[in-house]
C-alpha cells in the first residue's frame, strides 16, 4: 500500500528516476505529476523528505529491500560525482570501476536490488552523456545490469507513465496555444455563436471535420453556442436522407449543435430582402447566357440589362418567381462593380430559378437565393457573431460584406481558416460518387473513403481528429498534407487503451510440440494490457501443442532459444521442413528460467480443440484509391485508380475476441492495431461459416502508408479490370517491382551516373545471398 507521494514536474532537470522506479518498484510511493511543480517534493508518512538520495533510502527501507552494507554510501557518492562529473576521463574511470565490479555479480551490493542500484541505476538515465558512453559497448557487464533493471516491469511502468505525463503536457500546451493563436476578434463570453453550414448534398469528409470542430471548439470555448444549419438552395441536389446522414457523421465526431435550422426556413425573408436589394437600385434581372456572362465578368464587360429600371426588373423578377418560361431564362445579379480588380465584386448572380420540387418546401417556390447571398442573411438573421470560412472563399469576403451592407442588416464577423487537404485523398463529392457507382468502394462508409464514417471505420479517434485540428489552428497555408501525423496522433491515443491479443495467419502456421508442456490444456487469467490494468482480463490457454508463424519459424537457428511471450523461455530441438524448405513442424523445450532480455519474443497460440477453439479472423488492409498525390480540376479520375486496394489475410485468432464489440479498437501484438468490423458469413454462397473481420489501422510509420501492391500485380490487376488507363507497365522483369511512373518535370533526361545497367555487388558483401522476402 502506498504511503508516501512524490509530486514532481515531469519537465525537471536534473529528473528524479531514481526516486520514481524506485517508488514503482517497492509501490510505497505515488508519483504526481504536477507541470508547475518547481523542485523535488517527497512526503512519507506526513513526513517531508528534501532529497532524492534521501527518498530512495526511505523506499528502499519501506519496501523491505536487502539491508544495506557499508558499500552503499559509495555507491551513492560515486552516483553523485557521476552526475556532476564533466571530464570525460574521469567519467570512464567511473565506468569503468562499475564495469569491473559487476563483471562477477548481478547487483551492486549482495544477492539482491538495494538502494544503491536504484540511485546508480537513475543517475546514468538521467544523463544524455552517459548513457552514450555506455552503449559504445565498452562496458558490458554495467550494460547488462543497467539493461536489467530498465526491462523490469516496475520500471517500464513508472517510465510509461513519465511519457504520458510528458504527452499530456504537449497536448496540454499545444490546446493552449491554439487556444491563445485562436481567438476571436469583437469576441465577448457567453454572447458568441458559430455556425456549421453544410450543403444536404451527400456525407462529411475529412474536409468538413475541420470546419465543425473548429466551430464547436470557439463556441465552447467562449460559453457561446454554434447552430448547425443545412443550406439547402438547390432542389437539385439536396435531399432529406443527407440531413439524416450529416447529423450521424457530426454524432460520430461527438458533436452536437445547441439547434439546427435550415436556410429554407428564412426563405420568406430572403425574397423580402431581395425585393429590397432591386428597388433600391443594388440588384438588376439579367438573362445573358452563362458562358457569355462568364467571359464578360471575365474581361469587365457590362451586361446589356444592367442600366435596366427598377421597374423592369420587379418584374422580370415577379415572372422569375413564378417559374414561367419566360422567368426560368433570368437571373438576378448583385450590382457591385463591372470591372474590380476582384472578381467575385463583379456583379454576382444573388437569384436563380429552379422548378424541381424543394425535399422541404416542395413546389412553394421557383426562385432561390445563391449561396454567396443567403449565407450573410442567415448569418444576421438568426444572430451568429462570427463565421468562420476557409480562405478559398477570401476573395468573397468583401462580396460578404457587400450583402450585409447593401440590405442594412446586422454585421458579422469573418473569420478565415485553411483548407484541409491530404495527399492521394478525394474530397470532390462529384468523384466519390464515381467510386461509388463503379462499385470500387463498398459504400461512403467504406475504410477507403475520406467521408467521416469511413475514417471512423477505420479506426481513426474522434481525439485524435480534433487534436490535430486544432494543432493546425489559424494557418492559412494550403498543402496537401501527409497523413502520416495524424495517423501517429492516433496511435498515441489508442496504445494505451488498447487490449492486446494474438492471432496467426491460417496459410503459414507451424505446429509446435512443447516438451515440457502441460500434459492437458491450462487457462490464466492474463492482464489485457500489461501497462493498464483498467483494460480488463483475458483467458490464455496453455498447452503442449501450440500454433506459430512460418515467419517466426524460418528465423530460429537450431537449439536457439526463444521467448514464448506470456509463457517464459523455450529452446529449439528439431524441425521437419517440406521439399520447398516451408517449416511444417517444429519441437521446442521449455527453459522458464532462461534469460529472456536478449531473445526472440513470439507470439503463440494453442492448438485449437473442442474445448478450447479459435476464432476464424480476417485481417484486412488497405491502399490508396487513386496513385497522383493530387488530382487536378481537369484530370480524369479513371486515368489515376489504384488497381488493387484491398488485401485479406486469412488468420487463426485468440478467442477472446469473441467478446469484442463492433467498433471496438485492439492490437494484435506484433501485426498492429485493428479495429473489430463485426462478424460475417464467409461461406460459399453466403454459408453458416462466421469469420471476425478486423481492419488495420494504419500507426503513422512510413511503411504502413506506402502503396501496399506490387508493381506487377497491380499492372496485372490494372489490365484485368480495365479502370486505369495511363499507369504505364513495370519496366524490365530484372528489375521486379520497378514500375515506369514519369513525373512531371523540365529537367533534361540524362543517363545515370552508374550507367543503365544494375552494378556488380558481388564483392561488397560476405553475407549468402538470399531472395528479397518481397519476392517470395
């Protein structure tokens, strides 16, 4: 039971390691961390201890560690002239002393862990310089003590938790940085209101993410509140079902908005207020074609309608309103500017007519507002004080405020962000679509797809998401971004909860007899997570006859000894192999007193019985849908789909994951972390044959996001499907796997510096020759 605290700031310098493993070890103490902490404060049993040399002595006393021996104020002395020592010679003389002593023992002082290893132990963690000098491999009988004591439970426990601290203390500092770089301007508490205004017109993509988070994040952080509001202006494209779907795509962001409105709710006022725009002479009906109007606003060009009456255009309008045939042919355009060096002020449609039936409104109206006209009328009209906006829309910012001039209505302020993009990734709801109607994706749910619930399905945190949103805060630069961060962002999230289980993949398994085994099948309970216990338990069969992978197999030189990990140390006795060299069996001897620091560690599962089954599991990963980093507004989408995008691995997995959830996130250790996609039928023509599905999250790491097809399988797949139209064949069958991917340059074409052909090696290396593992 712990008696003492230790409260500490997990920036110090020098950091108290000592003190802090040692509390872990002897769990006499609780450590604290506390970022405004300024020095080392250690209490124990009321009473205050000032010194970190001095908290170690009272752990090592509490927890009943060996007696000390008149060594030990040594080794405490030679620990603090280490850490104050800045002369390299006399450093290695230090180490050297160490080195020499522990050459024929395991600990410092007697048979067992005392104060003095702990105190040594922390200083040399602590300082950059040694530890450098330790690892240079002159010192191995120090290194393998040192090693010992960091690989003990406690210590990777107490060293976790400094992490954590260290990490929260970053997303702490960076949500106040954002905090501070994202205020408001004209910002008052409890009197702010944001709005997220997407169009009913299909699913929210990553894209959007941003803008609802950023708009949820200023109203809570001024106690204001953020108004969700579907502009729906265009019978065409809208309908309710999409209203339906956003509100489930916001749900999984966990956010909510405090109302949700509609634009077609104001679109009385809207069409008073466009009355109001003609008569004051602000606003004109003009029926010039759209490529005419386009090259004319193009070259500052005057319509012919513009100098039209007030009277004219009432009524133009009026027709416009009633749909007639002589109505659907105009427009009302926004009298601003003919020639302003910006564009968007050059005279603006505000008006156009439409006649297919409104999902909410139905056949009431035949005219409706422009986006660029109802949006700063709604904005005013239900009261929000800030809208945020991405910096596409910055030339229309003063068009925006144009409106709100022009009508006399209450002003808002703009507030700019980038926009999001990633890199290989469709935002074009045009193009998604496409995917989708080709049946390349499975849906807009599909891992594959930017859209929110395909992120979700893929395991992707709504922490994770709304952290990195934030981190890129008021930044107005438009890149595309790698995804490689927030996939990293992710997996810092999800470690720490994530249950760890095991699974080995059907087609490459190798049984393995375990001499030494339990004659009949045994069940522990095993934490789920060594480092949180909160995690829960899980149900671990041993046995004698146990499941490995081929590729554990094929790595174990004979009699070598490995660890079965959650088991203890076995060595190799024998192996049988077939004619193509595959592994088919293996025996294997338990040796659980062997040293496991310098082994192998496998993962293992017990042959499946009646009484103790395994679970059928699919693991399934995935590429990118297209292969240019960024599409262009004129490329064709065919000419740049990935052809082979999905790849299913077959797998044997741990039973306990029978009682996952769907949705639910774990780590199938050393194959990654997965996300539980539900049970489905995996037997011929939809059979009675269930199969745990399981998608790969992706961690951030380089490979883990390269393209995950090989050059010649996915040409093959390319020719065979015939999507893709310009990926060019793989080069020479010497060079597997090179593909001829021309890149878009000026450069002159030049031959290599090492000529055309593949350069003689064979001298380079004394190591055998061996097949690239990608080509087996």
């Amino acid at each position: 039971m712990a008696v003492g605290n230790l409260i500490i700031s997990s920036k110090a310098s020098p950091f108290p390691y000592a003190a802090v493993v040692i509390a872990s070890y002897t769990q006499k103490a609780e450590v604290n961390y506390d970022e405004s902490a300024t020095g080392f404060s250690f209490t124990f049993e009321g009473i205050e201890v000032t010194t970190e040399e001095d908290a170690v002595r009272v752990l090592a006393k509490a927890g009943g560690l060996a007696e000390d021996s008149v060594k030990t104020p040594e080794y405490f002395t030679l620990a603090n002239s280490l850490a104050s020592t800045t002369a390299v010679p006399q450093i290695i003389t230090s180490l050297n002393s160490l080195d020499d002593h522990l050459a024929y023992r395991t600990f410092l002082v007697g048979h067992d862990i005392t104060a003095a290893d702990w105190f040594v132990w922390g200083v040399l963690k602590g300082n950059s310089r040694l530890i450098g000098l330790l690892k240079n491999n002159n010192h191995q009988h120090l290194l393998r003590w040192f090693n010992h004591l960091e690989s003990l439970e406690s210590t990777q426990a107490a060293l976790a938790g400094l992490a954590e601290a260290k990490a929260s203390k970053a997303r702490v500092n960076q949500k106040t940085a954002s905090s501070f770089a994202l205020g408001l301007q004209n910002a008052k508490e409890g009197e702010v209101v944001t709005r997220f205004p997407p169009e009913p017109s299909g699913y929210l993509h990553i894209g959007h993410t941003k803008a609802a988070i950023l708009n949820k994040y200023f109203a809570k952080m001024y106690k204001g509140k953020m108004i969700v509001r579907f502009d729906d202006t265009n019978p065409t494209k809208e309908k309710s079902e999409f209203e339906e779907t956003i509100l489930e795509d916001l749900d999984l962001l966990d956010i909510k908005g405090d109302s949700v409105t509609h634009t077609s709710d104001y679109f009385d006022q809207i069409y008073e207020l466009a009355l109001k725009v003609i008569k004051t002479g602000k606003a004109y009906a003009d029926d010039t074609d759209q490529a005419q109007m386009r090259e004319e606003r193009g070259k500052g060009i005057a319509s012919r309608r513009r100098d039209a009456t007030v009277e004219e255009n009432l009524s133009r309008f009026e027709e416009m309103t009633k749909g007639t045939e002589e109505g659907v042919r105009w427009c009302l355009r926004a009298k601003m500017s003919v020639d302003n060096p910006n564009k968007a002020m050059r005279d603006p449609v505000i008006y156009r007519c439409n006649v297919t039936p409104h999902h909410r409104t139905g056949s009431k109206w035949k005219v409706y507002p422009t986006y660029d006209f109802a949006c700063p009328v709604v904005d005013s009209l239900e009261g929000v004080t800030h809208a945020l906006r991405t910096n596409e829309y910055r030339d229309r910012n003063p068009q925006y405020h144009w409106m709100i001039e022009a009508l006399d209505i209450r002003p808002v302020n703009i507030w700019d962000f980038s926009r999001l993009n990633f890199i290989y990734t469709l935002l074009s709801k045009r193009k998604l679509h496409w995917f989708v109607d080709k049946g390349l994706v499975s849906g807009w749910d599909d891992p594959r797809f930017p859209t929110v619930r395909g992120i979700r399905r893929r395991g992707m945190t709504v922490e994770a998401l709304t952290q990195f949103m934030l981190s890129q805060g008021p930044s107005q630069a438009i890149v595309s971004l790698e995804w490689d961060s927030i996939w990293a962002l992710n997996k810092k999230i999800i470690d720490p909860i994530a249950p760890r289980f095991w699974a080995v993949l059907k087609t490459k398994y190798v049984s393995v007899t375990i001499q030494g085994g339990p004659p009949e099948p045994e069940i522990k309970t095993l934490p789920r997570h060594k480092k949180n216990p909160d995690v829960g338990e899980k149900k671990t069969v041993y046995s004698s006859s146990i499941l490995i992978d081929q590729e554990d197999a094929l790595s174990f030189g004979d009699s070598e000894e490995i660890t079965l990990m959650d088991w203890g140390n076995a060595i190799v006795r024998s192996k049988t192999t077939d004619s193509s060299g595959t592994i088919t069996t293996l025996t294997m001897e338990l040796n659980l007193d062997g040293d496991f620091r310098k082994t192998k560690k496998i993962t293992w599962l017990a042959q499946p019985s009646s009484a103790h089954p395994l679970l059928d599991a699919t693991l399934i990963d995935y590429d990118y849908l297209i292969t240019k980093k960024k599409l262009e507004e004129n490329d064709d989408v065919e000419d740049f789909v990935t052809p082979v995008t999905e790849f299913r691995e077959d797998a044997l997995a741990d039973a306990n994951v029978r009682e996952l959830k769907r949705g639910e996130i774990i780590q199938f250790e050393r194959r990654g972390y997965f996300i539980f996609d539900g049970v489905k039928d995996a037997g011929p023509d939809g059979g009675t044959h269930k199969t745990w599905e399981f998608i790969r999250i992706p961690d951030g790491r380089a490979a883990g996001l390269a393209s995950k097809a090989g050059a010649p399988a996915a040409e093959q797949a390319k020719e065979d499907s015939g999507v893709a139209k310009a990926t060019k064949s793989a080069k020479d069958k010497g060079k597997k796997g090179k593909a001829d991917t021309p890149a878009d340059t000026k450069m002159y074409k030049v031959d290599s510096v090492t000529g055309m052909e593949d350069p003689d090696t064979s001298d380079a290396t004394k190591m055998y020759k061996v097949d690239s593992v990608y080509s087996i």
